[in-house]
C-alpha cells in the first residue's frame, strides 16, 4: 500500500506542471470570457438606450437580462474545458510512452522497483483520475468565483441570477461532466475508468509485442466494448426487452466489472511477463 | 506525510469541492416545496386513490427548469429526480401494478394499458410487431404478438399470427384489447394508402383462442376517399384501464374540406357517436339527446358516457347510460370561484365517482380538487392544492396538472 502511495505521487509530481498550466488556461480564459461577454452585452445596452434612445424596460423585454447561460454556450467557457479534456486523453497515452523514450529509458527503473508491477498500472490509472476529478473539482470552485466577477459586471436591473445547479443543467456537455446526482458521477467516471483501462491494456500490448501488439490491442479493445454492451444489444435485437431497465443496469454493471478485471488482470500479466524494454 | 503534500492537497480539494457540491445539490432539491391537498370539506379518504402528474416551475431566475412530480394524498414526491428513478422510467400506476403482481409475464411487454385486458381468469396483451425491411424504409410482415396468462394456473400462452391482408396496409397500431366470450378481440387503427390519399380506419380482428387463428376480421369504419369531405374516427377509451366491456364507443367526425383561394380548411359539420358491440357485431349510431356540438365527451366507464360542458361559472356533467339510451340526471359543480375557462379542469370519472381537478395553480390562482359521487350527486370531498408548509409559500411560482390517475 505504502509503495503504491508512493508511486501514486511519484507520478503526479511528473504531471503537476501540465496538470497546473490547464488550470491556469482555465482560470484565465474563463474568467477573460466573462468580462469580455458582459461588456459586450453593457456596450450593447449603453448603445441601444443612449443612441438608439430605447427605453430601458423595451431594451430588457427586446434582448433579455444578461445571464451566466450567454457566457456558458460561448466558446470563452467551452474551449478550455474542451482543451482539459482533450489534454488528459493526450495524457493517457504520454502517462506510458514517456517512460520509454529519452536517453536513460525511466521504465527500465520502473519496473526494477522492489514492488509488484500492479502497482505501476494502479498508480497510473489513479493519477488520471486524480487529475480528470481535479479539472472537474476546479472548475466547481471557478463557477462561483465566476458568477461573482459578473455580479460586479453588471448592474442589478441587467443581470439575471442563476445558481451553480442550473448553470450545470443549462447545457448537456457540463452535465456530462458535471452529473447533476452523485450516483451518475460515479457511474459516469467508473466507466471512464473502464475505458482508460482497456487503453492502457492495450497500450501494453503495443509496448510488448510492438507492431502485432497494435493489431491485438485494437482486437482487444474491440472485444472489451462489445462484451460490455452485449446485454444491451441482446435485450434490443435478440430478447425483445426481456429485462426490466433495472434488471439490465445492474447485468451492465456486472458487465463492467469483468471488463475492468479483466484489463487489470491482463496489464498485470503483460508488465510481468511480456513488456519489453 | 510532508513528501505527498502536492497529491494530500489535490485530493482534498477533489472531496472538498465535490462533496460540497452535491451536498448543496441535496439540500436545495429539498427546498422544492411540498404540495399537499388540503381538505375543506368532506372525507379525506376519497382522495386516497388519487395520484396528480404535473410540473412545478420554481421562482428561479430560469424559469424553464420545471420539476415534474407526483401529488398524493401523502404529499408531493419529486420525480426524475435520481438517476435510478428516470432508469426505472415512470410506468403509469396500472401497469405498475401489473408488473409488480405479474413480474414474469410482463417482461418484454410494451408498456401501455390500452394493450392489455383484465378479468378474473385472465391478463391478456396483443401488440403489432413488424420488420423494416431490407431496402426502404417500409414496414412490413405485419404480426400480432399475443400473450395471455391464466391467472388460476399461471400458465402462460404466446404466439404470434400474421395479421391478414398486412400487405395492403401502411401501418397498424393497437388501440384495445378484448375477450369477450372467450374470444380475443384486437381493435387496431390501420392506415391504408390508396393512391396519394391516406386513410385511418378502425379494424376489429377477432382471435379464437384455442386454435390461435383469426376468426373475424371487420372494418367498423372505413372512410371513404371523397373530393371534399374528411371523416376522422376516434375510440373513445374506457378510463386508463384494462377492464371488460362489451361494447366499444366510437366518435365520428365528418369535416368539409374548403379550399379558398388562399388556404385549405376543415370545417367540422357533424359528429356523431357509434357503438360496436363486440359481442354481437353489431354496429349502430348512437341516437338520442346528445348535444354533441356543445358537449365534450370526458370519459366512458363501459356502460355510461359522460359528457361535460361549460355552462356560465359552472361545469356540467351529464351521464348518458347506453343501455336504455337515457340521459341520466346532470351533475353541476363549480371547481372554484373565479372559473378558468382558458384551462378547464381535469376530470376523470371511476367507479361512478367524479374527480376534477385544476390544471394550474399559482399564488394567485387556485387549484381546487373536488370528489363528487355522481349517482346521488353528492359531493364527497373539495379541498385545495397548496403548500404545505406556510414558510415555503412563494410569489412567482407556477404548478401545471397534465395527468391524472385513479388508482
């Protein structure tokens, strides 16, 4: 346990300076999204009433209270989040093929530690996590601090209040990330869980038996999905509905679990016996 | 401890900010207000059977976030709110209770009361079943899927038939099922293409048990394509349940089709009721005092039609017995004191008792509930939505009925 702690942060020490700069992207462009849209509504407004001579109730019925939802469809909020996202994926596969290059190859020193080599795959697969809840948890803190920056934006009368739970629910890719129980974020990151696995998996077969380990990897991708959504595709086409919704989640979270053990099992298996320096 | 510092703080902040999150979530999903009916007159128990489906859209800045909940007599309990719940999906109370009594036999079946039948020997369920075929969109190989369960020995009996001259047709759909006799009867909507027309006819097929073949099969309505007329059918159902009745109830609607140099439009010129009994095949307009252009049709228990109508501040509901062809003696209530014409109330009749309800209420507008038994027109219960606790009364707010159901 205490040698898995240890690599655990071990790895992410390696990653805090990536894992850092997203933040910071994020911090940045969020907060600079914010400012930039409020004016551009206040210029808006300043414009239509004092030029345009539009009363002030006829500008608020015609164009609407400014809210957060006009800075959360705007790319000032997507983009990074799309960015973080876009850089843990990066990262799935860095977090392994980092260790392999450079003058004085680090797996070497890896897989030389007085350990079991579960450890180096636990350890991994944590710090991913570690860093996607990071985003995830940051960016629940970034809303408030947000939300207030347009408090002091824009006055009373033009700002329509939305507490941190609608700004999630307003549009469906936050809500992905961000599910609105904690039982689906669990559900929602298991199986990200899941799926980084079957990567990893077959990240090692490519490390073990290079070229042919790509094709076995891509063959054992493709079994791990379809094994996991072979009771879905039994109930639709073969079954007719025979289970009952209930019956079905709790077989596909079975169904999960050998996927998931059976990714472990195998990269275990693979860093003991097959990898190659 | 001081060497993992950098990984001890990232993981705090996860549980932290994480944790704070869905326990605020948790406590303002209770801050939804509870909505009970409150009881002014008359025994609270006539409102045991009684579930209200509807919206609430809170005073919140957004105000398309609408909840949807459920209102009994117990209180107001919020639905889609758990994951688990919108899983589970929200099958309405009848079929709730068929899965719960007949786990085995429901599986794999579809849903909706009108496909199933109940009486004491048996729960039956017809549906249509077909394929897409291979190169075009078009549906075809038309089958009935039946399954009937003899509720004394809890055998089961399924098979699947070809739905006679299923070629011809461009869609069915099951809209009642029926043993009378010991004859299954499956009364469906067809629609047929004929050329560049499209027509909705009503079809009965009549299924002999025994020897799973079609016995019978009867159109009891098929338009016929004219120039400038429209003649529409609607089965009017028996109360969203999977009881017996003999006769089936039909409403008929012709329309003139007006073409102006502008617009075509349909102008309604005649309605008329139909009754088929499925026992006899006899099929027969329904003479008598109906008022059909003035009155509604709200419900229809198997032996009475109800017939409701606006009259001034008040709601009339006549019954009109179908055996002796009489109209019964009209039941008059006013469901509150500033009637809402633009959203009249919900009603639902069962076992002879009557069940309004408002569609809307607010802070300024009231949502009544009232229970009335129609035989003796006695009103056994009027009471009032509202929120339960007076410290969660708000100003803005708005809760929407849309559906209804006796258990």
């Amino acid at each position: 346990m205490k040698k898995y702690l240890k690599l655990v942060n071990f790895e992410f020490n390696r990653v805090v300076k990536l894992f850092i700069v997203l933040l910071g992207i994020t911090l940045v462009v969020q907060v600079a999204g914010v400012i930039i849209k409020s004016k551009d509504y206040l210029n808006m407004a300043n414009e239509k009433i004092n030029e345009d001579l539009i009363p002030k109730a006829q500008f608020l019925t015609d164009y609407g209270q400014f809210s957060f939802l006009h800075i959360i469809r705007s790319l000032w909020f997507v983009g990074p989040i799309a960015l973080c996202a876009a850089g843990v994926a990066f990262y799935i596969f860095l977090i392994w093929y980092r260790d392999w290059v450079g003058k004085n190859i680090f797996v070497y020193r890896l897989l030389m530690l007085p350990t079991t080599r579960f450890n180096i795959f636990f350890a991994k697969i944590s710090n991913i996590l570690i860093m996607t809840l990071g985003l995830v948890a940051f960016q629940l803190i970034l809303l408030p601090l947000e939300a207030m920056v347009l408090k002091w934006m824009v006055p009373d009368e033009f700002r329509n209040d939305m507490g941190i739970e609608e700004m999630i629910t307003s549009i469906p890719e936050l809500n992905i990330i961000i599910p609105s129980s904690f039982v689906e974020l669990i559900l929602y990151y298991g199986a990200g869980l899941m799926a980084v696995s079957i990567l990893f998996t077959a990240i090692l077969m490519e490390r073990s038996f290079k070229w042919k380990g790509i094709i076995a990897g891509v063959i054992y991708s493709a079994i791990a999905v379809i094994v996991f959504i072979s009771p879905v595709l039994l109930q639709e086409f073969v079954l007719n509905s025979y289970f009952y919704p209930m019956e079905l989640f709790v077989i596909e979270i079975v169904m999960a679990v050998i996927v998931l053990a059976a990714s472990v099992w195998m990269s275990g298996f693979l860093l003991k016996k097959k990898v190659t320096v | 401890m001081k060497k993992y510092w950098k990984c001890t703080a990232i993981i705090a902040v996860i549980v932290f900010s994480i944790g704070t999150f869905y326990v605020n979530s948790a406590i303002s999903a209770d801050q939804n207000p509870e909505f009970v009916m409150k009881t002014e007159s008359g025994d609270a128990k006539e409102i045991e059977p009684l579930v209200l489906e509807g919206n609430y859209q809170g005073d919140s800045s957004m105000n398309y976030v609408s909840k949807s909940l459920k209102i009994t007599e117990d209180g107001t309990d919020y639905t889609n709110r758990s994951f688990l719940d919108r899983l589970i999906g929200s099958p309405t109370p009848v079929i709730k209770e068929l899965q719960d009594e007949y786990h085995g036999f429901m599986r794999g079946k579809t849903p909706a009361v009108s496909l199933f039948f109940e009486n004491n020997q048996r729960l039956a369920y017809a549906n249509v079943e077909y394929k897409i075929g291979d190169n075009s969109l078009k549906t075809r190989d038309y089958t009935f899927d039946i399954s009937l369960l003899n509720k004394e020995d809890g055998s089961t009996d399924s098979f699947t038939m070809k739905i006679p001259d299923g070629e011809e047709l461009d869609h069915i759909f099951v809209e009642d099922v029926q043993i009378v006799d010991g004859e299954l009867n499956i009364i469906t909507e067809n629609t047929v293409r004929n050329s560049d027309n499209i027509f909705n006819e009503k079809h009965v097929y009549t299924i002999d048990i025994e020897n799973q073949e079609v016995k019978n099969h009867e159109a009891i309505h098929a338009p016929k394509g004219q120039e400038n007329s429209q003649s529409e059918i609607q089965l009017i159902e028996s109360e969203m349940s999977t009881t017996a009745h003999e006769k089936l109830l039909l409403l008929k609607t012709d329309r003139k089709i007006i073409n102006d140099s502008e617009s075509t439009r349909a102008e309604e010129i005649n309605r008329e009721l139909i009754s088929y009994n499925l026992k006899t095949k006899d099929k027969g307009k329904i003479s008598g005092d109906l008022n059909l252009n003035e009155n509604e049709i709200s419900s229809f228990d198997g032996s009475t039609v109800y017939l409701t109508k606006v009259d001034g501040q008040e709601h009339v509901i006549t019954p009109f017995h179908l055996e002796d062809r009489q109209i019964g003696t009209a039941f008059r209530f006013q469901l509150s004191d500033k009637p809402n014409i633009k959203e009249p109330p919900m009603i639902r009749i069962k076992d002879g008792k009557l069940y309004a309800t408002s569609q809307r209420m607010n802070s300024k507008i009231d949502g009544n509930v009232i229970v009335a038994d129609l035989k003796t027109g006695e009103t056994l219960y009027k009471g009032k939505l509202g929120i339960k606790d007076a410290e969660d009364e708000k100003d803005d707010y708005d809760l929407y009925i849309n559906d209804m159901f006796v258990k």
